[in-house]
C-alpha cells in the first residue's frame, strides 16, 4: 500500500498504483479525488477531441474554433488535475483537526475552531471541482455537436466523466454542509447546490442528444 507521505502527489503516481491505493483501506484517495480525477480526464478527452477536429481537412472551417476550445479546456484540466492533490490534503486536515486534544475548554475551543477551518477547506475544494466541471460540460456542448465524427465516443465519455466528476464532487460538498460554521460559504454551498446539479444533467442530456443524432444519420 502507498501511503500518504509517499503519495504527496496523488496525480503524479502511476495509474496502477492509483487504482491500489484508491481501493485500500486508507480514505484517502476517496471520492471527492476520483471526482476531480474524473473531471480532468473528461477535459483531456475533449481536448483530444478538439485537437484531432482542428486536424481534419473536412472540418477547415471550423479549425480556429476547435484550437480555441483546446486552449480553454487545458487549464481547466490542470487546475482539475492539481485539485486531486489538494482534496486529498484537504481531508487529511479535517482528521488533523479531530486528533487535537480536547481535554478543557481551551482545548475543545481550539479544535472547534481547527474544525471550522479543515472543513470549509474540504467544502471548497469541490466547490471548486463541480464549478470547474460544470464550465466543462458548458465547453462541451459545441464539442459534441461539431467535433470529428470518428471521435464521438470520446466527446460523450468526455461529458459522462466531467458530468461524475461535477456530481462526485456535489456529494462531497453535501456530506460537509452540517459541519460548516454558518457564514457565506455555507450559503454559497447551499444556492450551488440548489440550481447546478439541474444545469449539469440538462447539459450531459443536450451533449448525449447531438452525440446521438449524429450517430443515427
């Protein structure tokens, strides 16, 4: 098994040791950096997409575009790649701050406060995810709907894997909301949660839609 201080870079390790990592009994990594792994992977794949369509004779007209949308997509895909990372650190804080002592008021004072802390941290890295995955479904859209032919499949598993990612990463929000300190994060959690998880699905669905018109033609 890998373990933490070997795993600094969750992102960096080779795929078959992520895969035995993830299914270990260590909980990190857990969800919320599947989520965000997720969400990258689906932003190289329409990368990919965009890079072969600039490539295609019969799509010249639409070259510029394509090169613009990889441009866009590739440092989302970073920041989703980094914030692999960053969830992991972010839980690993929130158990820190459980392990504090709580012997007298002092105490249970200074870990109350190391709690509110660890948790709008681990609150706002997949704010960050689902946001990130969100606009990547957004840049989706024409993707699937224009992209080369021989790589539909790919622009739809692109939008499959950002559209995991973004509801991977809103369940991790969620799960944190009861142990978040009232203030405006909580209520930034609480209004994205109310109107983004209904714009994802209804993306994903428009994305499907194109990728399945144009298989049927």
């Amino acid at each position: 098994m890998v373990v933490r201080a070997q795993a600094s870079k969750l992102a960096y390790l080779p795929v078959a040791s992520f895969i035995q990592h993830t299914a270990s009994r260590s909980p990190t990594p857990g969800g919320g950096v599947v989520a965000a792994l997720s969400g990258s992977l689906g932003a190289s794949l329409l990368v990919m997409v965009c890079r072969l369509s600039a490539g295609k004779k019969s799509l010249e007209h639409l070259k510029e575009a394509m090169q613009a949308r990889a441009e866009a997509l590739m440092p989302l895909r970073d920041r989703l790649r980094d914030l692999v990372d960053l969830d992991a650190a972010a839980f690993d804080g929130v158990m820190a701050a459980y392990a504090l002592p709580a012997g007298d008021e002092v105490e249970r004072s200074a870990r109350e406060a190391a709690l509110g802390v660890a948790y709008s941290a681990a609150t706002e890295v997949p704010m960050e995810v689902a946001r990130l995955c969100l606009s990547g479904l957004e840049m989706a859209r024409p993707i699937a709907a224009e992209g080369v032919e021989s790589a539909l499949s790919d622009a739809v598993v692109g939008g499959l894997a950002l559209h995991t990612g973004f509801h991977g990463a809103a369940y991790n929000v969620r799960i944190n909301l009861a142990s978040l300190p009232p203030g405006n994060l909580r209520q930034e959690a609480e209004e994205a949660l109310g109107d983004w998880p209904s714009r994802a699905d209804a993306l994903l669905a428009e994305i499907r839609a194109s990728v399945d018109e144009r298989l049927s033609r």
